[in-house]
C-alpha cells in the first residue's frame, strides 16, 4: 500500500487487491476459525481512500465508484478506524472517502486491504506510535487476510492469517475474471466445513513459484476452498474452462471466489485473453494485468 500525508489534517491511501496462488484451508478449529497456509501477493488493481482529521470522535464514510455492498457502520474500514480509536484512545474522529475500483465480495481482499490501510493512515493522523505488531494484532482481530497488507507483496500466510513468511515476489501476467455476482465468505466456508476436503501442503508451491517459470507456478496453483465455492456457483468450472480454452496456463479461483484468476505467459497473451472474454461476456468484469513486485 502507498500512504501519503496530504497536509496536517488529511492523509491518503492507494491499496492494492490480491490473489491466492495457493491456498490450503484445514479443519475449522473450537474458535471458528481455520488454519490456513496460503500465498498471496498483491495485484495491480487498486482502492483508494482519503483521511481526513476530525475534531470529534466521530468516523464517517463516504464510499465513491462501485458500492461496498454494505452499511457504513458495518464497513470494515469503519471497523478499523473504531478498533484503533479504541485501542489507543484516540480522541480525535476522521472523515474517509473511499473510492472502490477493487469487486466487492470477489475473493481479492479489497475489503481487507482498505481496512490495512486506514490502520496505517488513522495512526499517522491520529499521531499513534503503534509498533508493526501492534497493528498486526490489531488486524488479526478484522480479518484474516488483513496483517498480509501491513506487510510486503508477497508472503506465505499461516496460522489463522497472522503468521507471515515473506516471499521474494515475481512479476507474472494475470487476468481477473468476475461474474458480478458476490458469493458470501461464510457461505462458502460453511460449504467447505460440510464434507472432507483434499488438501495439500504449500513447499511444493513455493519450489515452483521461486522457479522463474509460470508453468511451474500454473502446474502447482491449489486452492481447496474453490471445491466449496464450485458447489455453490457451479459456472466457475466453466469459467476456469474457457480460461484455459482460450491460451491460459492456468486458471483458478482466488480466495473464495468468484473470482477467477488466469495465469497467461505474457503480457500480450493476457491481454488477448482479456479482450476474448470482454467481448464474449459484456458487463462482467475483466482485468488483464500482473502481480506487484
């Protein structure tokens, strides 16, 4: 993420969405959550939020472009910006503007990535010296893909979320596929918890992925939550199908969906991939970038 002091009294963010290239999802534990391993790294596709300091204690949010799909007490950067205020004792409030590019409920943790931010940004303005792992525990209790975006591009995530391994990232050529449709974090947990899933273990990824080839990373790209997510929106097969019918080394669905995320050996081939799919499914969305590094 890019934070940005404005001037006294306002900040800005510009965060960035990600992808799993491999996630393993174990058993849920007596908590309710789950142990994962996953790899994720950021994408080039971007929320940007602006902070602006109130003399209240007040948090407000405006949400500019696509909705949250939510209300905005419930947004989780309004979420953020109270858990702070709270563990700090913040007695300043803030105005946020948040501008989505990110889908929303897609998979790609913008939700997630937005909530990172306003940690970060909320404690430059509000003047909080809070350590790397005092906003890690913070973020931990918001989400748990939100401590991967206090930290580096890439990184294997274990534990709940909260164990990061930094991971030397790789620039590869991608395209983001959304239907449009939301599909419901929990829905598709629930679904996941309702049968024994496969699952795997990520060294054999990581070999891959440190490779420098993308069919290695395409041979080894895993996400066993995609079986649940495919259960309750069965066209992603078909998604993944005409990714791959259509040039793609790999395709497969980000995080829990409904995303999916096509691996193309370059730039151009992403591109024309993308520009297939445009025109074969107008008004959906579809991106053809790459991983940041």
């Amino acid at each position: 993420m890019k934070i940005e002091r404005i001037d006294d009294a306002r900040m800005s963010a510009r965060c960035a969405a990600k992808i799993n290239l491999f996630l393993n999802v174990s058993v849920r534990r007596p908590d309710g959550y789950h142990e994962l391993q996953s790899v994720m790294q950021r994408v080039d596709v971007f929320d940007e939020l602006t902070f602006a300091l109130a003399d209240g204690p007040e948090i407000t949010l405006g949400v500019a472009a696509a909705p949250c799909g939510c209300a905005a007490e419930d947004n989780i950067v309004v979420r953020a910006a109270r858990l702070l205020q709270r563990a700090h004792g913040a007695r300043h409030g803030a105005a946020i503007t948040l501008t989505k590019h990110i889908p929303v409920a897609a998979g790609l943790g913008g939700g997630s990535a937005d909530a990172a931010a306003a940690l970060v940004a909320l404690a430059g303005l509000w003047n909080i010296a809070a350590s790397p792992g005092e906003l890690s525990a913070l973020a931990v209790q918001l989400g748990a893909d939100v401590p991967f975006f206090l930290g580096g591009p890439a990184a294997l995530c274990e534990g709940v979320g909260e164990r990061l391994t930094p991971v030397a990232p790789r620039r590869l050529s991608i395209v983001l596929w959304n239907p449009c449709v939301p599909l419901a974090t929990k829905e598709v947990y629930a679904a996941f918890d309702a049968v024994p899933r496969p699952v795997r273990q990520p060294g054999p990824f990581l070999e891959a992925y440190r490779s420098g080839s993308a069919r290695d990373v395409a041979a080894a790209a895993w996400n066993n939550l995609a079986f649940a997510a495919g259960e309750l929106m069965p066209r992603l097969h078909a998604m993944e199908d005409e990714c791959r019918a259509h040039g793609a080394l790999a395709a497969w669905v980000s995080g829990s969906g409904p995303t999916v995320a096509a691996l193309c050996d370059d730039d151009a081939r992403a591109a024309a991939l993308a520009a297939q799919l445009r025109t074969a499914h107008p008004g959906e969305y579809v991106h053809a970038g790459s991983t940041l590094c």
